[in-house]
C-alpha cells in the first residue's frame, strides 16, 4: 500500500529542473515508505517465530540447530522482500539461501564437493519418485530440501500479500489454529505463544490498514478531509482499543482466581480425546489431586490438595508413614520391579534375613495402630503406612468398628521395603475390604557422627539396583551431580550438598506442568521450570545422588499428619499429606532418609520428630544443627512467599508484554504520524488566538503560515533561493491542477502573499478563514 504513496510523490515532473530532482522530500518519501516495508517485515517474523518455537519442546537438544538454521532463513528471506528489487535480481536469492542451508546440514565434512554427490542422489530421488508417486522412498537430504522449498515458498508469499496487497488475516489466523492444535495435540503448554502472536498480527494488521489509508490521501477520487479523519479515527481507536486492553489485563490481576469449573465443552473435548484414544493416556496439563497413588511412571502434573482426612493413627511418637520406595527412573517418573516373596499368615513376621541388609540400623521397635475412614479395597496395591521399616504385622481390622481381627496373607517387596495384603481370611467370597490394621517397624535413627564415620563399599546388589539412570539422561544433569557430590569429603557431607543445593536454588509450587514427551523430568526441573513439589525435589535429589555413584532410592508416603488428642499419641493423616522423599545407603548403617524439599524436615524423616519444632530428635554437631536450622528457616519462608512471588513474577512479566504489544500498537499507529500531536499543538495556538480580543496581527499569521511551508517543504522537496512561492506551487503542481490539494494551495499562497508583501490587515473573518485553511493545508498530505 506505501507504493501508491511512493509513485503519487514520483509523479512529480522534474522537466528541465534536473538539478532538483533528488530533493528531501523525495529521499524522505523513499525512507518513509522503506520503514513501513520493514516494520511489517519485522512483525511478520514475530508470526513466523511463533511457528518455529513451539518446536524446540518437540525434538531433542542435538535438532535444534534445524530451527535455529530456520530461523535465520526466515530472516534473511524477510530482509531482502523488504528492498525493492528487480524480479531478476529477487528470485535467485532464495535459491541461494536454501542452497546454502542444505551445505549447513550435509556439505560441511565434504566441502562442495557434497553438490556434485547431491546431483546424483536428487536424480535417483526423482526417478523413485515419478515411479512410486510417494515420498517415503526418496532420501534425507531430499525431504530436507522440500521442507525448505515450501517453508521459503511460504514466507516469501505471506510477505508479498502482506506488502503488495495488504492481506494478513488469513496467515494470522492460520497460526492461531496451528497453535491451538499443537496445544492439543501434542499437549504442550503455549498460552504465552497465544499472546504473543495476538499482539503480532493485530499490530500487522493496524499497520497495513494505517499504510492504506495513507494512500487513499494520494487519491484524487477521496475527499482530503474524509481520508484525513479516518486515519485519525483509527489513531483514536488504536488509543483506546490499547488502553482497554491494558486495563482489562490489570483487572485480571486484582481479581480472585476462580476454581476450575467443569464446562460442556470440557466434556466434548473429552469424548473427543477419548475417541482418538488420547484421553486418559497422557494428558499432561490435567491437575492431579494430592493423595496417595500406585502409578508414578508419569510425575509433574500440576496438584491440587485435597484435605479430607485418609487415615487416624495411634502411635506413641510423631512420625512420618513410610509406604514404599521405587527403584527403576524411567526420565517421566518411577516404576517397580517385581520382587515380591509370600509370607506367612496371621500373624506375619518379617525376619532380618527377609530384609536384606535394610536393617542394619539399631533403632528402636515402635508399634502403630491405623484406622482407613473409608474401606479400602484388599489387592489394590497400597501399602501398610508405618514409620519406619516394617517387622511384623499385628491384627489386621475388616469391620469398620476397627475391633474385629482377621488372618490375612500379605507379601513382602525386598526392594521396596514394603508389606502389602493381599488377601484376608474370613468367610464370603464378596469383595474384600481392609479398615486398619496394627504394623511394627524400627525406626531409622542414627547420629551425626555415626553418618559421617560410616565407610566401606556398597554390596554389588545395592549399586546394581539402586544406581540405575536411563540412557538419554542429560549430561548436565550427570555433571551437575558429579559436581555437587565432590565437594563433600565423604558420603554425608556429599547429600547434604545435593538436599542444601535443591533448598537453596529452587522454589516450592503446587503449579508445575509436566514437561514435553521427549524431555526428561529430571533435567526440565532443574534447568528450566525450577520450581515444583516434593516429587519434583526428591526425584532430583535420588538421580543428582546416583549420577554421584551414591545409591539413592524415591520413597512415597505422608508427613505426620495433625494432633487430635491431648496426649499428642493420635494423629489425623489427610490426603494433602501426602509426601515423597529419598533415602541413601550408608555402608554398615543402612536406608537412611533425607527430605529435600522445602519446608519439610531435613534429616530422618520417617524417624522420630519433635513437634514442637519440628525438627529430629538427634545427636550431633551444633554447627550441623544450625546449618539445618537455617536452612529450614529459609526453606519456610521461601515456601511461604512463593505464592506471592509467583504472582508478582506473573504480574511482571504480563504486564511488560501487555505493555509492549500496546507501545507497539500505539507506535505503528503514530509512525509517520508525529502530526497528530503537532496538529493538536497547533489547534492550541489557532485557539489561543481566536480567544483574544484582538484580531491576530501579521506576525502571528505568518507563524501560522510557516507550519503550512515547513509540511511542503518536506513532502515536496525545499524551494530554491531563486524560486518565488508562485513558481514553486507551479512546480509541484505539475500535472496536478485538477487536484482539490493544489487548488487549496493556490489560494493559501494569494492570502499568504497579501499578508507577507501587502502588510493588509485581515478582519475577523479573513483571519479565521486563513487560520483554518492553514490548519488543514498542515496536515491534509501527511
């Protein structure tokens, strides 16, 4: 649309005046309308951006030079459509550009040479091709080079519809909907991505409009004024449109977050999702409710805590209720290997020899009693709760008075340290259901000193099970828990390291997401998203420690729970105290726990806790003690505050983007526009005068006329010293008689010449007459 602009100012007839033909307005015109190439270009690759970012979550670290490499050609494609060049001198530049993206992917080993080996494979690739009719069969390189064809093909013809015809819409929809279904399909998060191409396309699709309108002022058909308006319209409408926006984003901020409601729509995208079997698989962005579950394969998802109660214990210390431990780290989350043994029925009595080396801990026996509020199902899969290790499991309740004992047959997980029931002796073959059950289980205490002195080497069985990592585990996460762990001097001051480490750098959030299918858990907690729950913390903490070469284990369970009597021997367990931790093997000592997450307790969490403070009940140095004092000081007060942080960090940074978008709404709508508030300015002054009670004298009128001068001064070019005022509007009227602009410049310049070289003084009429021919004159071609 600027060239209209750009001929209607070439049409000037420069005959016999070829000393004059380059003059500033014409270099100015030819800035002007570069700029505006430029600035739709530069937000067309905002657009194109949006495409390729979402890509970098979908492939894996080695790849992503190809959106990189993407990237700059969509740069460079863009650059060049924004000069205008002949079509023989265009067209060879994108040939060049792909030609030299395949030399960056295959040709930097071979040198040129890979072209002339290339030739002979794309021959080979046609000919399949023409005899196939399919793609499939042809080569690598080939595909490569059809992706870059329609990618540069796409880009150069957005471009050219963008600047040649004004049309944007249908691009900017295109990527709204190639969002959208990358949010669904491939279950990213990319509400930001939405935002950010929002702002793109709206600010192309104001620009280009602004820039059509301009040129309708060159139109000899359209009335000045009409046009004249309507660009100020849309300026206004931009103006208002932009504060709208930002103020409805502020709103946003001061308004209580709702609770997400169930809608209809949730429900056909549900039946949608499971009708292409893609519900209930792997849907990664659905909350989780805080509870305790058997499948952990997949960790992350964003947690809401429900708080209804699970279970009441007796116990005569407070502790935490160990459940299971979890062996094989697939990089999405944990699974168990099947190592059960049958045991003995009613009463079952776990041996030291069934413990394998688990045991080796002196700590005390300590029995608990725990009753379900809701029945739960015999053979599910959970575990008995308790707070340590398990030895022997007393009466098992199958009446909901909690009085009635039955045998059971339970089995016991070596690698889990965990007991499970599987079947209870009692009359009927209805379904099965446990109410509570009595457990008795060693606490693991130790002390400071008994940790630090622990040496000696891991039994082969311990490091083959309890080392595993997966294959494609980020080398930085390996190196990052290589480096934690040597600046201990032993095995103790190796963990705490690593549990100090994820404290101090990492924040507690229920508000996590999972992260991409191809990306490790592990690795986009600590490198990217760095804040989540406890399974983000322990799961770190267990991998950090086995790429150390410590054997580390994940163990799931609950926190204490609260007091409900006054003798402080009875707890209430919720659902929301549910829990995850690591334990690492020390050699002649044992399992022994460590919590890393923040606001929990630092050392021997399913040992015994004080409840005033919270802390172990231990021995050991005043220095160790104050580090963790600390530490978990710090630690509750980060987890107190991240909420807010969070919401200020949020606050931030979707009020600098709102805030952009509308500076760059308003910034393309007043580009080339600085008229608007010199015409403002000037109608200040056209009224200061009319408020007077004299009529403006010469002085003040010519001040007037010289805003007139200065506009076509810039738009047409500066007039010679040699050249009167009646020579110049001749000059730049060439060919434009008819025009109603000429014919209003005609008459500004006898009123101007009667005032400037007369000296008459105009009477009240004359003057406002002149005043608003001036007024409109300034700012009717701009």
């Amino acid at each position: 649309m600027s060239s209209l602009k750009l001929e209607s100012v070439g049409d000037i007839n420069l005959q016999g005046s070829q000393p004059y033909k380059e003059t500033r307005g014409t270099e100015l015109s030819y800035w002007r309308v570069g700029l505006k190439r430029f600035a739709v270009s530069l937000l067309l690759f905002g657009l194109f951006s949006e495409w390729l970012y979402p890509l970098f979550s979908l492939i894996d670290e080695e790849q992503n030079k190809i959106v990189h490499l993407f990237v700059v050609l969509t740069a460079g494609l863009l650059l060049i459509g924004c000069f205008h060049m002949p079509k023989l001198l265009f067209a060879p530049l994108p040939v060049l550009f792909i030609a030299g993206s395949m030399y960056f992917f295959y040709g930097g080993i071979e040198g040129l040479q890979w072209y002339t080996e290339y030739s002979e494979i794309l021959i080979q690739d046609v000919m399949k091709l023409v005899q196939s009719g399919r793609l499939n069969g042809i080569s690598v390189e080939s595909r490569m080079l059809l992706l870059l064809i329609g990618w540069s093909l796409l880009v150069v013809s957005v471009q050219m519809l963008a600047l040649g015809r004004g049309s944007i819409l249908l691009f900017f929809s295109v990527t709204l909907l190639y969002l959208w279904v990358l949010e669904i399909a491939v279950e990213i998060n990319i509400t930001s991505g939405f935002i950010r191409t929002a702002a793109w396309g709206l600010g192309l699709q104001m620009l280009i409009f602004r820039n059509h309108l301009s040129s309708m002022l060159w139109s000899h058909r359209k009335g000045v004024r009409k046009a004249q308006h309507r660009v100020n319209y849309v300026i206004v409408a931009s103006a208002v449109l932009s504060v709208c926006v930002l103020g409805a984003a502020m709103l946003t901020f001061l308004l209580p977050i709702q609770p997400t409601r169930k809608i209809p729509w949730d429900h056909a995208m549900q039946a949608l999702e499971k009708w292409n079997g893609s519900y209930g698989e792997k849907n990664w962005n659905a909350y989780s409710t805080s509870g305790y579950s058997r499948d952990d394969s997949e960790l992350g998802a964003p947690l809401k805590l429900r708080h209804d109660p699970y279970f009441t214990a007796v116990s005569p210390q407070r502790t935490y209720w160990r459940g299971e431990s979890k062996i094989l780290y697939t990089g999405r989350g944990w699974t168990q290997p099947v190592l059960d043994s049958e045991l003995q029925n009613h009463p079952i009595e776990i041996t030291s020899s069934n413990l394998n080396n688990s045991h080796e801990t002196h700590g005390d026996e300590i029995k608990q009693t725990v009753i379900f509020e809701e029945p739960q199902p015999v053979g599910s899969g959970s575990p008995l709760f308790g707070g340590g290790l398990p030895l022997t499991v007393g009466m098992v309740f199958s009446g909901e008075a909690a009085e009635q004992s039955v045998q059971a047959t339970a089995k016991y997980d070596e690698s889990a340290d965990a007991v499970y029931i599987e079947q209870l002796k009692q009359q009927g073959t209805g379904a099965q259901f446990l109410w509570g059950y009595e457990l008795t289980s060693k606490l693991q205490s130790y002390s400071d000193e008994e940790l630090y002195s622990s040496v000696g080497s891991d039994p082969e069985e311990i490091r083959r099970l309890y080392l595993q990592l997966p294959e494609k585990l980020p080398d930085r996460v390996r190196k990052l828990g290589i480096d934690l762990a040597e600046q201990g001097e032993n095995r103790y001051e190796a963990v705490l390291e690593v549990m100090s480490y994820l404290k101090g750098n990492y924040t507690y959030s229920l508000d996590s997401a999972r992260p991409s299918q191809r990306k490790d858990f592990v690795d986009s907690f600590l490198f990217e998203q760095k804040s989540g729950y406890c399974d983000h913390f322990s799961t770190s903490m267990t991998v950090l420690l086995r790429s150390a070469g410590i054997p580390s284990r994940w163990v799931k369970g609950f926190a204490p729970g609260d007091p409900v009597s006054e003798s402080g021997n009875r707890y209430v367990i919720s659902y929301a105290d549910a829990h995850a931790w690591v334990e690492v093997y020390f050699p002649g000592i044992g399992w022994v726990p460590f919590d890393p997450t923040p606001g929990y307790e630092s050392l021997s969490i399913p040992g015994s806790v004080d409840a005033d403070s919270g802390m172990m009940s231990t021995g050991g140095s005043i220095w160790t003690k104050v580090v963790f004092t600390v530490n978990s000081v710090k630690s509750s007060m980060l987890a107190v505050l991240q909420p807010w942080w969070n919401s200020a960090k949020n606050v931030t940074v979707d009020v600098l983007l709102i805030t952009f978008s509308a500076g760059l709404v308003l910034l393309v709508a007043l580009m080339n526009q600085k008229n608007l508030v010199r015409k403002q300015w000037f109608r200040l002054r056209m009224i200061a005068l009319k408020l007077r009670r004299r009529f403006p004298d010469q002085k003040e009128l010519l001040a007037a006329a010289d805003v007139v001068w200065r506009e076509l001064y810039l738009l047409y070019g500066t007039k010679p010293p040699a050249m009167t005022a009646r020579e110049y509007v001749g000059y730049i009227g060439h060919g434009r008689e008819k025009s109603s602009v000429f014919a209003g410049i005609e008459q500004f310049v006898d009123v101007w010449e009667t005032i400037y070289y007369g000296g008459i003084r105009l009477n009240r009429t004359q003057s406002k007459n002149f005043l608003k021919q001036c007024l409109d004159l300034a700012f009717s071609s701009r």
